[in-house]
C-alpha cells in the first residue's frame, strides 16, 4: 500500500506541472478507464399485467384511476 501511495504521491506531483488543459485530458482518460460504456438500450416499459401470477389479484384499470392523484385547484394553486 506505501508503494501505491508513493507512486500516486508522484504523479500528483508530475500532474500539477502540466498546463490546465493538459490535467483536465490526464483526467478525462482516467475517467474513461474507470467507466465502462455500455451501448445504449431502447426503453422497454412495462406492460399492464406483464408480471402479473393469478388473475383474480392483479390490479385492474380501476384501480389506477382510483389511485390517480387528482389534485384540487386549491393544490395546483399553491399557498
């Protein structure tokens, strides 16, 4: 571990000699080695009763609209 820090201490060190421009590249590419990009996906929403078992439990449209917020015109107002 005393060797990393050391080695890390170093480069520090050698990085703040460099001109601003060049820190943020230094930057940018050990940025670059830490995240792995992943291709994009297109969004697959959820289909009503995708995952739904018995029938009998699953939630109906009713039961949406039920749940639905429907503020007032006193909420939409604001105080």
């Amino acid at each position: 571990m005393i060797a990393d820090s050391q080695t890390l201490d170093r480069l520090f060190g050698e990085a703040r000699h460099l001109a601003p421009e060049y820190r943020l590249r230094l930057v940018q590419r050990i940025i670059q080695t830490l995240v792995t990009s992943m291709p994009a996906q297109e969004p697959q929403p959820l289909r009503f009763g995708e995952f739904g078992g018995d029938e009998a439990t699953m939630s109906t449209w009713e039961d949406f609209t039920l749940a639905q917020w429907q503020p007032s015109n006193e909420e939409l107002d604001g105080p």
